[in-house]
C-alpha cells in the first residue's frame, strides 16, 4: 500500500508501507531505502 508519512515539520515521504512501530510511525520503502515517521492525514475529509 503507497502511503505517505511526515519525517519533519517539512518533509514528507511517499512509498510502500513495510512495517508499523508501536508508536503509531510507519515504515515506507522507496526503491532500496527505508524511511520512519507518522502518517499524513487524509486531505478529502470534510
């Protein structure tokens, strides 16, 4: 599943979700690279 998190306060990552932490972070893979971080909201809810 193609998921995007938020590493920083202005970075973010789009790639396939790999794993999940206890903490609620995720762990997305883009292309040989693995990246941690909280999972962006949905922009379509209202």
């Amino acid at each position: 599943m193609l998921r995007t998190i938020a590493i920083g306060s202005c970075i973010s990552v789009q790639g396939l979700v790999v794993g999940q932490a206890a903490d609620g972070k995720l762990v997305v893979q883009v292309d040989n690279k693995r990246f941690v971080g909280y999972p962006v909201g949905d922009a379509r809810k209202h």
